[in-house]
C-alpha cells in the first residue's frame, strides 16, 4: 500500500501510448468519429463545457450526491459494523438478512426508492447509500470479530473495561479492513449514482452521458465516461492517503 | 497488596481438543510460589510452561486439580483483587499504540488514583528502567524485537504489579540487555512474586529462589530445587556451578563426567 496520489511514470506509459494510437487511428480516418471520436474532439468537448460551466455544474451535482450518500453509509455501517463483528448474537440475529440484502444490486431498487422517496435526491442518494453501506458493514463486521485473540487476552491481563476493549483494540484493529470497505465503497457509490442518474435524472454526469447519447454527441459521452474514471480514481488515491495518515500500521 | 501475593497449584490437569483427538499437556502438576519469591520453571519445550502461566493469569481454566492465588495468610484472592503483570513469549504490543501508550495500558486501576502528570511519570519510569527513554512515541514496527520485548516488559510493571508472569521474557534480547534486564529482576527480589518460564539455566540460578523442572508432555514436576545462594549472584562461584549441575541432572542433561586425565609427572 504505498501509491502516491499521482500515478508513478511507469504507470503512465500504457495510457500514453494508447492516446498517441487512438489520436493515430482517428487521424488516418481508420475510426469511425460517430463511434469512436477523436481525442482532441473529446478534449474540444472538455474545453467547450468548461467554460460554459456545464461539466463543473454535472460534477458538482454528482460529486454531492456520492459525497452524502456515501458519508450516510458510513456512519451507519461503520458501528453497525463495529456492534455485528464484536457480538456474536447479533451476528446470528441479522447475519442472514443482511447477506440477503447484500446480493441485490442497487440500481434493482431505484424503481423503488422512486416511488419511496420522490424522482429528487432522495432516490439518489438512498441509491448511493445502498451501494456504499454494504462494503463498510461487511468488512467492518469481518475485522471486529476477527481481531487477533491474543490482543482480546491481553486486555483481559490488564484489566481494560468493555470501553476500553472497543477504543483500544476493536476500534483501531479493524481500521484496516474497515479502510478497505471505504474504498469498496467509494467506487460502489460511484457506480450506483451513475445508474442513478441515467435512469431518472436532469443532472449530474450520469445524465450528462445519457443526453450526449440523444444529442448525438460522442465527444461529450465519452468526456463524461473519462471525468468518472478520474474522479474515481482521484478519491480512491485520497482515500489510500487519509488510511496511510490515519493507521499509518496497516 | 500487603502481605504480597502468592500462588499454589495442585494436582493441575490439562488438556486440548487436538483434531479428533484429546492432547494431555498438564497431569497433576503442583507448585507454589510464596510471597516475593521468585520461582522458575524450565522443562522441554512443548512440556506445558506457558498453559501453565496461562492458567495462572485467568486466560484459561484447568479440567482438574486448583489454581489459586493466594494472600500471605494462603487465603485465596480472587483474580481482580491482584495486580498481575504478564509478558508473553511475543512482545504483543498493540501495533497502533506508541510505546508510551502500550506502556500506560498496563497501569490497570493504579492509573485512576493519579493524575495525568504522575502517570506520565510512571510511564516514562518504566521506559527508562527498560532503557526505552528515547523511543515513548515509537510504533511497535518502528523498532527492534528486543526493544519491543523490553516494552512488554515496562508494562508489565509499570503498574508495579503484585505478580509477574514471565514466559520466556528475555530470548530476544541481546546479551548485554539480557544481563541488564536479569539484574533488574533481580533488584525487585523479595518485594514482589514472580513465575518465569525458561529455557535458560543460567538465568534460572541467577535469579530464582526455586526452580521447578517439569517432565516431557504430559508435564508433571519431576524436581524442585531451592537455591540459596545470596544476591546477588556470582556466576564463576562454585556455588553456582553446582546450582546449574543440579538442575541439569534434573533435567536429564547432566554433562559427562569428566574422565580421569593423565598424571602430569614432574621430574627433576
């Protein structure tokens, strides 16, 4: 785990090349532009929907809604996590039902949750929270009850009371896994807003993508594919920073 | 505790589940260790010694015979009202705690009659005694074996514990802190109860009023010796010498005897 924000220049060689071979190909007229623009078209795209300030709006909308859904996730799974992996009958009580729960895509509830929560963010958002609330709980619930024994005896020697067997040792033992379970989730929500958003949706870069499609406009569709792929990468390297700041041991 | 803490062991018996099996570790042990002495245990490996220290900690419970600590007047305490310092065979620091921390963590409740100021004190006490006063905001990966094992042992008498339960604590040390850690030990002789398993002879006679030498698995005592030399102890005396013989015939290890050399015939 050791992978700066920016990727090392080794990394950058293959996306390089296949720039300079897709830019080629496009020049020699060996790509059809309908199916396959040009990069410097989908840059023209980049630069024309910068400055009308369209891109920035879609990536607001989308980045928001990511940003809560995810932030709700979390802090429901992260101690309900906590709470299923360090008791057992808990584990047996809901264990079922939450792994039932687990295996149904997300985006299987957006009929659902439109109907539940209006055709507005709510539905988004509790999309989002679905998707990112799973990973955290899982892994989380997988690290607690997995810290090492001989850390839980240790505490018994000395004494900690049940506060201090959470905040000393539970807590901190499972920041690795539980890291995991947020990155897991990060790129989870990404996806499920995305879904989200071209199905029933005005805004954001999932409906960016579907209205570049009814435009007939290529170069923006790919831009919006590009600018997610960044982005996720952008906050899963964020991500990887705060775990190396946070438990710089794991 | 006044009156210091003791501890009697009779007739232990214990057993593990192994695959379908049922392995016999412990059969009929008994041992004692009266308050603030010193006591040792040494055996083959795989003989028992650390169940043997578990069952005295409260980590696991025998399937026959007792395991009691006990008052000066031998009434049996319960587990809660001693302070017990353990060091097991590994460091087993928190990973995510400084060593300061993982020092403080053993005070136990002598932590909540002091303040924040006197409790940093006992910490970095405790570090200085293991010679770790540089290193209190040092990860457990940061630093060596030995070090973390000298910071398993800070916390295990950081809260100046009534007795010390000690497996093995000084295999990953090297001979200078090995030596700087047994005179320690050796300081507190007498004011505070102690089991130590090892492996290690030499030790054993150096620091301990009683050595007990436990047979192969299943272990039972196969000798107890007193040793009686005054503190603190001088390797090269003869005293010495025939304690490691004792215990080295006890364990089944007694060197050769030396056979007779030639007469050296001085002429002229």
């Amino acid at each position: 785990m050791n992978r700066a924000l920016l990727p090392k220049p080794l990394g950058l060689l293959v996306p390089v090349v296949i720039l300079f071979l897709w830019q080629g190909l496009s020049s020699r007229g060996a790509l059809e532009p309908s199916m396959i623009p040009s990069p410097g078209t989908v840059l023209a795209a980049a630069t024309r929907a910068l400055r009308t300030g369209e891109l920035a709006r879609h990536v607001e909308i989308s980045l928001i809604r990511v940003a809560r859904g995810f932030l709700a996730a979390s802090a429901a799974g992260i101690p309900a996590g906590l709470a299923l992996g360090w008791i057992p009958s808990l584990r047996a009580l809901l264990g079922p039902l939450l792994h039932f729960l687990r295996q149904i895509p997300p985006v299987a509830w957006i009929p659902l949750f439109i109907a539940w929560f209006g055709i507005g963010e709510g539905s988004k958002i509790s999309v989002v929270a679905y998707a990112a609330f799973f990973p955290v709980l899982l892994n989380t619930e997988a690290a607690a009850a997995l810290v090492s024994e001989s850390y839980l005896e240790l505490g018994e020697v000395y004494r900690f009371s049940r506060r201090e067997v959470l905040t000393r040792i539970i807590v901190p033992g499972s920041l690795g896994p539980m890291f995991t379970g947020l990155r897991l989730a990060l790129s989870n929500s990404w996806r499920a807003l995305v879904a989200a958003e071209m199905l029933a949706s005005a805004s954001g870069l999932g409906y960016m993508i579907v209205l570049s499609r009814e435009l007939v406009r290529p170069d923006v569709m790919f831009l919006g594919i590009a600018v997610m792929g960044l982005l996720g990468y952008a906050m899963d390297a964020a991500a990887v920073r705060l775990q190396k700041a946070v438990a710089p041991w794991t | 505790m006044a009156g210091g803490v003791g501890v009697m062991i009779r007739d232990v018996v214990k057993a593990f589940t192994a695959g379908a099996g049922r392995l016999l570790v412990l059969d009929g042990v008994s041992l004692s260790c009266r308050p603030g002495e010193f006591v040792s245990v040494l055996g083959p490996s795989g003989a028992g010694k650390t169940t043997l220290l578990r069952l005295i900690a409260g980590l696991d419970r025998p399937q026959g015979g007792e395991v009691a600590i006990v008052d000066g007047s031998r009434r049996r305490l319960d587990r809660t009202a001693i302070r017990l310092g353990m060091v097991f065979q590994e460091p087993r620091l928190l990973p995510w705690a400084s060593l300061f921390h993982n020092v403080r963590y053993g005070l136990q409740d002598r932590a909540k009659s002091m303040s924040r100021a006197e409790r940093e004190r006992a910490v970095q006490e405790a570090l200085e005694l293991l010679g770790l006063s540089g290193f209190s905001s040092y990860l457990p990966h940061q630093v060596s074996g030995g070090m973390a094992q000298r910071a398993a042992l800070a916390r295990a008498l950081v809260s100046d514990p009534d007795l010390l339960l000690l497996d093995e604590p000084l295999g990953s040390l090297d001979v200078k802190n090995r030596l700087a850690v047994q005179d320690l030990l050796d300081g507190m002789a007498g004011r505070r109860s102690c089991i130590m398993v090892t492996q290690s002879i030499d030790e054993a006679v150096y620091l301990s009023d009683r050595i007990y030498i436990l047979s192969e698995r299943p272990a039972s005592v196969v000798a107890e010796i007193e040793v009686s030399l005054p503190r603190p102890r001088d390797r090269l005396s003869a005293g010495f010498a025939r304690c490691q013989r004792r215990v080295l015939e006890a364990l089944g290890a007694a060197p050769r005897p030396r056979r007779p050399g030639p007469d050296l015939k001085v002429e002229g």
